[in-house]
C-alpha cells in the first residue's frame, strides 16, 4: 500500500520560516520524481517545487529565492523548506510522487500552512 504522509505545517507569523516534510511508503522512493503542489481557497492546485529522481530542482516564480526543495532516499522523505513566509503562501500543500518509468502518481492527504500577518 502507497503512504504518502506529510507533516510540519501549522501557523506561523509573516517572514518566518516553516519545514514540510512527506515521508513515502509502498514506493521505490529513488526512482520518483517528487513534488510540493498547494492549494489555497477558491483557486486551483499549484505546483510549488518539484524534484526529480536526478535531483533536478523547479520552482513556481512565487517562491523562487524562499522556498528550498530537497530529497532523502535513505529515509523515503521529501521536504519543504519555506522561508520568508508571505500571507499569500497560505494554502494546504500536498505531497506528490510520480513513477519516472510508469508516470503513475500518487498524492499525500496535505498539510496546512497559514502565515498571519
């Protein structure tokens, strides 16, 4: 059975600084690409930052310079390091995974981020 479990969000003020992580289960993590989407009320899901298998980094214009997308295969577990925090970083940001042969994806249930004011 695929897991996709995320966890580290939560509230925080204005230019702080949070640390997502998603820990995979079920999958040959090393040959996934990965990726952080988010989805804030009323608007359609984004992607944040993606990885791939190699370790080749993407990033949406919104969070370049801020936002830090890394990768453990040892410990399955894809992170999220955001910094500078906007409001407008508020959002439910969900975990991604995407067999790089198969193309199949999976998705983790999500985690809550919202940066006060």
């Amino acid at each position: 059975q695929v897991q996709l479990v995320e966890s580290g969000g939560g509230l925080v003020q204005a230019g702080g600084s949070l640390r997502l992580s998603c820990a995979a289960s079920g999958i040959a993590f090393s040959i996934y690409g990965l990726g952080w989407y988010r989805q804030a009320p009323g608007k359609e899901r984004e992607l944040v930052a993606d990885i791939t298998n190699s370790g080749s980094t993407k990033y949406a214009d919104s969070v370049k310079g801020r936002f830090t997308i890394s990768r453990d295969n040892a410990k399955n577990t894809v992170y999220l390091q955001m910094n500078s925090l906007k409001p407008e970083d508020t959002a439910v940001y969900y975990c991604n995974a995407e067999n790089s042969w198969s193309h199949r994806v999976y998705w983790g249930q999500g985690t809550q981020v919202t940066v006060s004011s």
